[in-house]
C-alpha cells in the first residue's frame, strides 16, 4: 500500500480507524475499564455506536478508502483514538510507546493489522521511551513540532529523531504545560490543530511563547479558541482537506471563527465516542495516506 501522511491538512485518501464495537467491545466491558482509564463519566455503548456511525457518515463524503482496526485482547477502550498509537512516514510506520501504562498494548496490535495490509513498520519506540501520536503535528513535509510532557518524554523523541532520520528537516519540540497532570489528558493538538498549511487553530493561553511566535514566523494565521470553548475540544479540528474539517459540536464561537476564514466545517455530536473520554476527531483518526 502506498503509504505517506506528513501533514496534518492535505486531502486524506486512506483512514486507519477503530470502532467503538471493537473497542468498547459491551457495555459490560465499558463498565468495568471506564473508572481506571479516567473518563469523565460513564459512556452508554448504545449511543456511541450510533454516534460513531455519524461520524464515520462524516469521514465517508471526503476519504475514499477506509481500514477498520479489529478488536484485540491488547487493547481496552481507549484503543478508539488510534491516532495515538502510531506515526506515519513514506519509509512505514513508526509504533509509538504509550504514556499511558493501559494504553501499552495499542501499537503492537495496530502493527500487526498494517503488516497485513502491506504496511511496514518502520520501528518503535522502546525502552523508557514515551511517544503517542496526539504529541505529533507535521507542519509541512519536512517540518515535524513534538509535544513534550507527560505522554511523550526526552527518550521518545531522541528515539523519533533517529527514527525519521533523513525524512524531516526541522525539528522542533514544544514544552507542555503541567495543566491537570499526569493522569490528565494532553497533549501537543489540545492547543492547536492545523487547518490549512497557513491557518491553524489554537488555545494561545497555553501556547509557548517561543512556539506560537514561530508559528506566526512561518505564516501561520491563528484562529483563536475562546475560554469558554476549550475544555469542550474547541482546539480539536480534523482537516480532512485544506479548509474543509470535522469539528465536535458544541463549539459555536469556533466554528462561526473557522467560517470566517472560508473553512467549510462539519459537526458530529460526541457525548460518548469524544467528551467521556476526552478525544476529539483527530484523536479518532489516522490518516495513512494524504496529497501532498
């Protein structure tokens, strides 16, 4: 399979994604990892399965070809948001090594599934080494920025480093904030989500200096989330093509902001697949394949 998705906004034609069937698996099974994992409440396996299929009606008008991530007995619920789990480059995967211990299991399982699609693994991250995928925001081609904090630490990224060798040219890594700590849910695209290769959307509250000047350096416009908007995932975009995107809904002041600056946006509701569990659009997605 081909194989190449070094940017966050190019068309995307092929799609990893896990459904909530084989993730959530019962709600019996719901019930009993929901507390360990840190959601926010409780999610109803009835109304995510629909919510999901929403979703997916969403991501089925722009992406022509789609893979679904079988279930596995490594994977628990959070297994849904199988951006985390793994980076893609022309030379193969990248299987990353969860911050979250109960996450572990993801990229193996993910790993196996590519191989079978023709998909080589490129390498992983081992050792003490943490990376996860929300950490990760491919600027252009050869631009990688990499979130520091508590999912993603120094050895992961020295081990990324040596792992792209050759594919990025600028490498930039962006210190995260301490925010609700390290059973909190943070990562690098929690404050910002591309949407355009020169318009993205942020949370400046949270931005480092240094990073969000280099942003706007590069030319980058910031759409900027409003206070009242970020802890519902204002910042969590998915651009499904250059200013063409799946948004969570419930972000009004976002939304009306994004289609001022020409963005054509799509809402799916995500009590159960999205806020309980704190993964927006881009946390439910990895693109495989995107035009350059």
């Amino acid at each position: 399979m081909e194989l190449g998705s070094q940017s966050e906004v190019g068309n995307i034609q092929k799609i990893l994604i896990k459904h909530p069937r084989d993730a959530f698996i019962s709600q019996e099974s719901v019930d009993a990892q929901w507390k360990a994992l840190n959601y926010s409440a409780r999610p109803d396996y009835a109304k995510a399965l629909q919510e999901y299929e929403n979703f997916l009606d969403l991501l089925k008008k722009d992406v022509a070809e789609i893979h679904f991530l079988p279930g596995s007995e490594k994977t628990g619920l959070d297994s849904v948001y199988v951006r985390d789990a793994l980076i893609t480059t022309p030379k193969g995967v990248v299987l990353c090594n969860m911050g979250k211990k109960e996450r572990r299991g993801e990229p193996a399982a993910a790993g196996e599934f590519l191989s079978r699609l023709g998909i080589p693994v490129l390498g992983a991250i081992t050792g003490e080494g943490r990376l996860e995928g929300g950490d990760l925001i491919w600027l252009d081609e050869r631009t990688l920025a990499v979130g520091q904090g508590y999912r993603t630490n120094e050895e992961g990224i020295h081990q990324l480093k040596g792992l792209t060798a050759g594919l990025v040219d600028e490498f930039t890594v962006v210190p995260l904030p301490h925010w609700r700590g390290p059973q909190g849910v943070f990562h690098l695209m929690t404050m910002i989500s591309p949407v355009d290769f020169d318009l993205a959307v942020v949370y400046s509250r949270l931005l480092p200096v240094p990073f969000r000047e280099w942003l706007i350096d590069r030319g980058m416009k910031l759409v900027e989330v409003p206070d009242s908007e970020f802890r519902s995932m204002g910042c969590n975009v998915l651009a499904n093509s250059p200013r063409r995107c799946i948004t969570l809904a419930g972000n009004p002041q976002t939304k009306r902001m994004l289609e001022d600056q020409g963005v054509q946006v799509s809402e799916y509701v995500g009590e159960e697949i999205s806020r309980k569990g704190a993964g927006g659009p881009t946390c439910l997605t990895r693109p495989l394949v995107r035009a350059a």
